[in-house]
C-alpha cells in the first residue's frame, strides 16, 4: 500500500515540475483518436549492380549503368564485378 502512494507522490512531484518548466499540463487519461498510418515506400527499379564475394556476397544496386570506364577500374582496383540486371 504504502508503494502506490510514493509511486503518486512522485507522480505529483513529477507533473508539478513539469508545470514549473512550462511543459503544460500533461493529461495521462488521453486517448489518441487517430488511426495509425499506413506509408508506402516503392523500391526503385535498377538496372545492375557491384557485388563483392559474388551473387551471396555485399551488392549494391544502381538505377543507372555506369560507364564502361567505371566498371572496368572497379573490377581491376576493388575487385566489385558488374552484373545486369536478367
């Protein structure tokens, strides 16, 4: 018994400090009437990707193709092959 009764003093304690410091009155009875909600997100399309350890290793995909100077001095200096996407 004696527990519920510290626990609303603190609470008390706590809403007045929360007075003091301008937050406002805080209702802990309020329902929020809102539905949560829903947001979508598309994937963009790629047209190839860099993988690294092969198709079970890190890839990264890109919307554009990089050139082919790109791609070659990514597979000669990193070792990251280029694949289209099939």
């Amino acid at each position: 018994m004696k527990s519920k009764t510290k626990q609303k003093q603190n609470l008390i304690k706590l809403m007045e400090h929360d007075q003091e410091a301008g937050l406002g009155d805080i209702n802990f009875n309020s329902t929020i009437e809102q539905p949560p909600s829903l947001h979508v997100v598309t994937v963009p399309n790629h047209v190839g990707y860099y993988c690294l350890g092969g198709n079970i290793g890190f890839c990264i995909a890109f919307e554009k193709k990089p050139n082919w100077f790109h791609r070659t001095m990514m597979k000669v200096c990193l070792g990251w092959e280029w694949k289209d996407k099939s």
